[in-house]
C-alpha cells in the first residue's frame, strides 16, 4: 500500500495565494489537499476549491470540514459537484458536525442525527437520485457523480459513523486508542 499525504491550507493565505499553493503541494507530492471552511477564519470555500483546482492537474481537493448547520446539505452537494467538474473529478467532499464553525458563532455542537442526515442524503443527492431532507424531497437537474466523502471525527459515535457511512475519515489530533479503534 502506497501511503498518501494531504496538506491543509486556506487560514491564513490570501484568495490570490490559493492557486499557486495549491500547485506547490501538487508539486511536492501531496496527493490531497483540505481548505478551511469556517466563516470567521477563512476566504469562502468554494472560490479557495476552484482556485485550487483550476491551478492544479493531480491533487485532490476538498473541504477540511464543512458542516451541514450553516449550509444546507443541497448547497454542499451542489458546490462540491460543481468543483468536481471543473477539476475534472478530483474533488471529495471533507465534512464534520460543526466544532468550531458553530462555537464562533456561539451554537452548541450539531447533533449526530442531523450529521447521520445530512451525509445520506448527501451520498444520496450526488449518485442523481431523489434524496430526502428534513422532509422535503430534492433532486439535481445535473449532479449525477458521487465524490468520496471523508467524515471528521474525534469521538467513539462519530467513528462509527464515518465507518458506516464514509469514505475516510478526517482526524485533527485524536487519542492513539481512538485511532486504533
């Protein structure tokens, strides 16, 4: 197995910056790289991917997290699809269940079932299918290619569920026995 490495990057570098980072990594090896997304530290996260991957030819790229609380799922699917397409399928999908992006604004963490939620209908919504949302039904006149989707996680109940229902998970510093398990 072929060990692979992703770099995060999007704090503390300016929108006009982000292209030629992202090429650096590219060149330097990286097969992955994650942009911040979070409203008080950060440029806004679809224009940081598409600079990315406009400037860019192998990396894959994605979010290093999104959240479904300040965006709605069929805004994530739609935003992630359309850098996908114009990456030319390098695109995967960095989601967790709020953290910081919710303490900056002074909200209690999101709730695991509205992650649970989100990520189906999310995986759901991107393969082209009718998905269900909080009880309303939606479906992409064009999103029709699903991107792996890697789940943060930091606890016992969020582990099991990017098992269940990721692609990989996002670690941000987790106990070795967290890791292991």
């Amino acid at each position: 197995m072929r060990m692979q490495f992703t770099v995060g990057m999007g704090r503390n570098e300016r929108i006009d910056e982000i292209g030629s980072h992202a090429k650096v990594a590219e060149d330097s090896g990286f097969s992955h790289m994650t942009l911040v997304d979070q409203q008080n530290l950060s440029r806004d996260i679809y224009v940081m991917m598409g600079m990315a991957a406009i400037n860019t030819r192998r990396i894959k790229i994605g979010q290093g997290v999104t959240q479904p609380y300040t965006y709605h799922p069929s805004v994530i699917a739609n935003g992630t699809a359309t850098i996908n397409e114009l990456s030319g399928g390098r695109a995967f999908l960095g989601i967790g269940a709020g953290g910081n992006a919710l303490r900056s604004m002074g909200q209690d963490m999101g709730k695991m079932a509205v992650f649970r939620e989100s990520v189906e209908f999310i995986k759901k919504y991107m393969s082209g299918k009718e998905a269900e949302y909080q009880g309303s039904t939606m479906h992409s006149e064009w999103v029709k290619t699903p991107v792996p989707i890697y789940m943060a996680s930091a606890g016992a109940r969020s582990l099991q569920l990017s098992g269940e229902l990721g692609d990989g998970v996002i670690f941000f510093g987790a106990h070795p026995i967290l890791i292991k398990w």
